[in-house]
C-alpha cells in the first residue's frame, strides 16, 4: 500500500523572524513537506465588530492556507499564551464564521497541529487547551504538539529527537 504524503501549510508567529519557533518550524520541513508561511510578511489587523479589516492580507492568506491538506501554527509561549501576532490571526478566524463562512466551512475536520517553544520544562496546559479548544470548535482534527523547552538560542541538533518523535506519534 502506498503512504500517502500531506501537503502540510506551517504559520509561523513570533515577534522574531527568525527565533526559536521558527527555526524548530524550518527543522521540520525537512522531515515532511511543508510550506512555511511567517504572519510577520503579511498585513493582519485586529478583529474589529465591524468587519472594516477587508484591506489586509487576512482571507489572502486564508485562501492559501485551506488548499493544504494539514495546517500547523507556531508560537513561542508568551506569557502562557500564544505570541501576540498569532493570537491577532487566530482572532481573525472570526470573520470566517460571520462573514467568509463558505472558506471557514472548509476548515472542518483538517488536521491541525502545534508548534511551540518555551523557557519551561514542559509548556503549561493553558497554552495548548486555548488552541485545542479553538480548533475543536472549529471542527478541525487536532494532531497535537511539538514543544521544546529552550532557555536561549535554540540549537536544532539537541531536539531532532523531539521532531522525530513527534511526527512519528501525531503526523503520521
């Protein structure tokens, strides 16, 4: 029987282009293939009641984003909670159940995934049940997380296990 290969998008949040979350993000699209995509190259504004946000870069990217077969977000732990940029996409995701309901439609039962980094031993459970609990509601499939506790600079060869692992127990 032949594996079937997913074609995996990666949305990267941090305050650092290139920090710790991103570069854990690049250590793993050469295990599975995968697109990165950085939410600081694009222009996202802040939900707003009014949906007045057409201008930025939001459903561009939504489009982009449903034509991969799985969707992993990436955000350092700040202040046990997702880095600032990334909790500003994910309140966007509200214009996909009031407005663009057709393309949050599809979102349902697309596998989803975590990617994370912190300066804790192990994350605390607060930061991956506010992305279960939003992908649950969305009625996407969640595959779990790779977090890896970094102190400073991350140094990818000390967590190829943890990738590894990780892909082996959630992607696959």
């Amino acid at each position: 029987m032949r594996k079937i290969i997913m074609r995996t998008a990666i949305v990267v949040g941090s305050a650092r282009e290139n920090g710790n979350t991103a570069q854990l993000s690049q250590a793993l699209t050469s295990k599975i293939p995968a697109t990165l995509f950085n939410l600081c190259d694009y222009k996202i504004s802040p939900f707003d009641y009014e949906f007045n946000h057409t201008n930025d870069d939001f459903l561009k990217l939504m489009k982009e984003l449903i034509g991969f077969d799985r969707i992993i977000l990436a955000s350092p732990v700040y202040w046990y909670s997702a880095s600032g940029v990334m909790k500003t996409f994910l309140d966007r995701f509200s214009d996909l159940l009031k407005v663009n309901k057709d393309l949050g439609r599809k979102l349902k039962g697309k596998p989803v995934a975590l990617i994370a980094t912190g300066c804790d031993k192990v994350s605390a459970p607060c930061f991956e049940e506010a992305f279960r609990l939003s992908f649950a509601y969305l009625g996407m499939t969640y595959q779990g997380m790779l977090y890896c506790c970094v102190e400073d600079e991350i140094e990818i060869s000390h967590y190829q296990d943890h990738i590894t692992q990780f892909i082996r127990d959630n992607l696959c």
